[in-house]
C-alpha cells in the first residue's frame, strides 16, 4: 500500500527536479537583467544551445544504451573542416550557389554518419570499451583538423560564407533555422526513444545486455545504430555551426562532449545506461547554455568563477533529482 | 718519400674538415606548443621556416624541432633533447612557467644555452637569453589608439583572454592608457582567445548594454567573434573593434580601409624565430647574444599594414 502512494510522487520529483532548476535559473535571470527575457536574448541562447543540444540528443541514445562516445567534439570540428575544404575547392565549378551548400551539407552528414559507424564498428565488432575507442578517436580528429588547417584556421570563402550564413541567423516567423532543427531533432527523438522498437531496446540494452540478447534484441546492431545516429546528428550540427563564423581550427568544438555528456546527465539520463529522456536532455542544454548567458549578462561574480558556478549548478541539478530516489 | 708526403698531406686534407666539422656540429633544441589555436599556428610556421632557413645557412647546425600538446609533453621532449641529442643550445617557449622551471634548469646545469621566448620561468637568471613580446605595451598602445579614436570619450567593452599573466599585463596596460579620458569600459569577460566564446560573450554584452561605441577585442581571433556577433545583432552603434597579435585576414583589412578594422596591435607569432636566429648566430659566431631582446608591440594602420602582412603564414 505504502509504496503504490509512494511512486506517484518519486516519479514526479525526478520528473520536476531539471524543470525546477530550469525555471529557477530563469527566475533569477529575470531578476538580475532586464534584458534577459527580451526576444533577441532568447534567440540567442536557443540558437547557441542548438550545437550541444542537437549532438546531445543523440548522446542520450548512445548513453540509454550504455555506451559514451568522448568524440564528438572533435568530430564536429573534423566535419567542419571537411566541409569548409570541399566547399572551397568545389566554388570554383560550381559557383556561389545552392548546389555548393547542398554538397557541403552532404559532406557533412556522410562524414558525420561514416564517423559514427566507424566508432560503434569498432566498439561492437571488436569488442573494446566505447570510452578507449572514442577517447583515441577524439585525439585523431583533433589532430586531424589542426593538421587540415596547418595549425591555423580553416575559412570558407568569404561571398560564399555570405551566401551560407542565413542558415544560421534567418528562419521563419524570426525563429532561426537552428531553433527550428533542435526542435524537429528533439520531436523526433522522443517519438523513437518513446515509440518505438528501437528506443525500448536502447533501454533493454543499457539495463542488462544479457538479458536484451536473451529477449532476441540484436545488440551489436542496436549500439552501432546509436553511434551512427549520433555521428549523422554531429554532422547536423555541423551544417548548423559552420555559417555562423564561416571557420574552423583546432579550436573549434573544444570540450563539446562534456558538455552533451553533462546535458543528458542533468536531464535525468542514467549515465550507467537503462533509462533515457529525450525532453530531458534539452532541459539539461538549456541550464548549461542559461548560466554562462547570466553570468555574462550580469556583474555577479568575478568572470574567474563563472566555471566554479556551472560546476556547482550541474552539481545541484543532478542532486536534485537523485534525492528523490534515494529513498528507494 | 715523396709518396708518404703526398700521402700524409692527403690524409690531413680529408681528414681535416671531417674533424673540424665534428667538433663543430652544433645541436639546437626548440620546444614549443603544439599549434593549438591561431597564434601558437603562427609560431610554429615561423620555427619551422626559421629552422628550414638555418639549416640550409649553417650546415655546421642541426635542429630538433618538438611541439608539445601540454607541459608535462613538452618537459619529456626537453628531457630527450638532453638525453639522445647532447643540444649544445636549448629555444623554449614554455606551456606554463611553474612546471618547466625545473626541466630548464637541468639543461641549463647540463652547460647548455638556455633562450627562453614569451614566457618567463619561475625563477629569475637561468636564461641567457630571453626574447619576448611586450604585454605591458600590448595594451598600452591599444589603450593610447582608444583615447585617441574616441576624443569626446565613448563606452567601450572588452574581451579578455585565458586568465593569465600575460592577460592582466595587458589588461593593466590598457586601462592605465585610459586613465584621465572619457573612455568609459562598460565591461570584461574571457573570451578565451577563442571565436566562438568571444562570439557569445558579444552577443550577451550585446544585450546588456543598448550603447557600445567601441570594442577592445584584444585578440584576432576573438575579433572575428566579436564582428560575426555584432553583424548578426545588426547593430550600428559599434564603430570599431579593435583586435591585436597581427592575423593575416585582419592585417588585411586594416589594409585595405575597413572601418570596422580601422587598427591592430603586433604581437608577433614570429618572435620564436627571432629568438632561434639569435641563439643560432651566438653560437656560429661567437657574437655576445646573452641579455634580453623584448619585441615591441606596434600599431598596424593603413599606412605601415603592408610591412605586417605574410600572406604565406597560417595565422
């Protein structure tokens, strides 16, 4: 009897618990700056989230179904790159045009898709830990782009940057296209992790692989199918990044697979595998991309802090959602 | 008889340069970081010409070349040179001053020449020759063009680097330059060297603050940031972002009039080739070299950009 009462309101704290810190995060915003909840501010912050947020989507796969993958970052930068170059050389013949975006676009999502398969045939075929495998890969497209870019920065041609960039700063209805892709990714993303064979057997696997082989769950092809998804959705990300500076260099995508990693965690993803939220995971991007833009927007603390501060809220996002399972 | 003579001399002739040119080969060791980001890009071009540039010059030098990703690479590559290559001369410009300290001063025990570029060490008087640029003038001479571009005064922000020392020196510098003006610095966040940082701390100080006359971008790279934000934003108010180090792109801007980019500050990547030419020539020449050799910064305007334009550098 007791625990029948008691599941309702251990399922809604875990639900609530990223949705409080979220609007606590916009509460205080509002509080400190004016302009916070302004149009422009909120564009913004949705535009600038839609990289993280749209790998991050595909990294809860990956995590539901007990893998990781540390080489996003590093792949997106690589893709960039890749894209920036074939799309330099391709001008000449084909002109300022749609034909030399779509090519770029196509680059991207093929190499972001050949990526994926090749980190998840690896870790399925072979047999390694995903975070050995990745881990090398993340130093190889490192190196890989600051070798393409001769140590400096990659720049897509500058009438064709002009051409390219109202991918990232025009839309519709003043929503820009970025926005519009995070949330076409996010919708789809809950609909398979919800709906679908696939997203049950991500579960299945991350709770108990043995069991999921049991129950006739392909799991070799199930993972690989995760780190491919998440390499197609690095490559949208990519088609996203590149109009916005029209560059890329060793710089570019540093540290994005924490940032995706601590976005699925602090949405309520079980980093050990077995329980995945795609909804979740987008409340997690927006509390990360909220507090660098409020403590940008006001003179709080002292700018060397402003790490201590994100470390100490992800912290307190995650606590304030496992407390309520501690009582289990 | 004759034969022996003709045969001794014979022997002294081929063996002469061989000896003379064993006893002479010297081995120079540069260690500096990997390229990184757009700078460090730049410095590691300008050591490589430079070492391709000696090489050909000196066939009594040899170099060894390493880039290292991070401090504890970098003082496993120093502790090789010593060990399998016996450098006579040690270039370095090192990742963070606290943990090469001591690797420095074993080389430096070991009787080599110690040049140390960018970065001093912790402890004072273990180089004999120290090459670097001027942080302190960095910002200086960017404050002195504010006060000079704004005569009515302005509000202006600034975009900081990593935190570092070589950030606060300038920092320091800039803002003593705009002491007794009307410039007004409405505010400073880390860009971190980076564009895309510096681009969403534009777009934040962007909302923050309706008027900006000017930006102290303090950086190339993070002026690329800094114009892609304001474009975006479609904002007339800001007038000028001025950058600095000397990236090719933005040279050429100032070049050719973009009054966005109407200036930059030097803050020359080619300065470890300074440094490895300099040590090269002590060693060669036997010229007195040991001291400290600080480059300074410049203001790059339409007028002088030609001379700071290497259109075949990375950076």
């Amino acid at each position: 009897m007791t625990d029948t009462t008691k599941a309702p309101i251990r399922l809604s704290m875990s639900v609530i618990g990223p949705v409080l810190g979220l609007l606590a995060l916009i509460v205080a915003g509002a509080l400190l700056n004016p302009n916070f909840l302004g149009w422009d501010n909120i564009v913004n912050v949705l535009a600038r989230s839609a990289f993280i947020g749209i790998i991050a989507v595909g990294m809860t796969f990956v995590i539901t179904a007990g893998g990781l993958d540390l080489s996003v970052g590093s792949m997106a930068a690589f893709i960039a790159g890749l894209m920036i170059l074939v799309m330099n050389s391709a001008l000449p013949a084909l002109g300022v045009g749609i034909p030399v975006v779509l090519l770029g676009m196509a680059v991207a999502l093929a190499g972001g898709l050949l990526a994926g398969l090749l980190n998840g045939l690896i870790i399925t075929r072979l047999g390694i830990e995903a975070f050995i495998v990745t881990l090398g890969s993340m130093g190889i497209y490192r190196s890989l782009v600051t070798w393409l870019a001769d140590g400096g920065t990659l720049s897509l041609d500058f009438s064709l940057r002009s051409f390219y960039q109202p991918v990232y700063y025009s839309g519709i209805l003043g929503i820009s296209w970025p926005i519009l892709v995070f949330a076409l990714v996010v919708v789809l993303g809950e609909i398979v992790m919800r709906a679908t064979a696939f997203g049950r057997h991500c579960a299945a696997i991350g709770s108990n692989d043995q069991v999921a082989k049991y129950s006739s769950v392909r799991v070799a092809r199930v993972r690989l199918m995760t780190y491919a998804g998440l390499g197609l959705l690095v490559g949208v990300a990519t088609i996203m990044y590149v109009p916005r500076l029209g560059s890329a260099s060793a710089a570019t995508g540093v540290l994005w697979e924490l940032e995706a990693i601590a976005a699925v965690i602090i949405g309520g993803t079980v980093l050990k595998g077995g329980f995945g939220r795609v909804w979740g995971t987008v409340i997690g991007v927006l509390i990360l991309s909220l507090i660098s833009n409020i403590l940008n927007l006001t003179d709080f603390v002292s700018p060397y802090l402003n790490g201590a501060i994100q470390g100490a809220i992800i912290i307190l996002a995650v606590v304030l959602q496992r407390e309520s399972k501690a009582g289990t | 008889m004759k034969h022996l003579a003709s045969g001794l001399a014979l022997a002294i002739a081929l063996s002469t340069p061989a000896l003379a040119q064993e006893a002479e080969t010297r081995v120079i060791g540069v260690s500096i970081p990997a390229a990184t980001h757009g700078w460090a890009g730049g410095m590691n071009y300008f050591a490589q010409t430079a070492v391709e540039r000696l090489e050909a010059t000196y066939p009594q030098l040899d170099f060894v070349l390493a880039t290292a990703s991070d401090p504890a690479k970098q003082v496993n590559d120093i502790e090789d040179m010593v060990a399998t290559r016996k450098i006579d001369a040690l270039v370095v410009l090192p990742f963070e001053s606290e943990p090469l300290t001591g690797p420095v001063q074993n080389v430096k025990a070991s009787g080599a020449w110690v040049t140390v570029v960018d970065r001093g060490l912790a402890v004072e008087g273990i180089e004999d020759l120290y090459v670097a640029g001027d942080n302190p003038g960095f910002g200086r001479v960017a404050g002195e063009y504010f006060a000079k571009a704004l005569p009515e005064g302005g509000k202006i922000v600034v975009l900081r680097g990593i935190p570092t020392t070589i950030d606060n020196e300038r920092v320091e510098g800039f803002q003593k330059a705009l002491e007794g003006t009307n410039v007004e610095i409405l505010g400073m966040e880390h860009g971190n060297w980076n564009r895309d940082d510096s681009f969403t701390v534009m777009q934040d100080f962007l909302s923050k603050y309706p008027q900006i006359d000017a930006v102290w971008a303090s950086d190339d790279d993070m002026a690329v940031g800094v114009l892609g934000a304001i474009e975006a934003a479609g904002r007339e108010d800001v007038k000028f972002v001025l950058g600095g180090a000397g990236m090719k792109e933005m040279v050429k801007r100032v070049m050719d009039g973009d009054a966005m980019i109407p200036a930059d500050v030097t803050y020359p990547p080619a300065m470890i080739a300074t440094a490895i030419e300099v040590t090269a020539a002590g060693l060669v020449s036997g010229a007195p070299v040991s001291g400290q050799f600080i480059i300074g910064s410049v203001l790059i305007t339409p007028e002088n950009a030609a001379n700071f334009h290497y259109p075949d550098s990375p950076f």
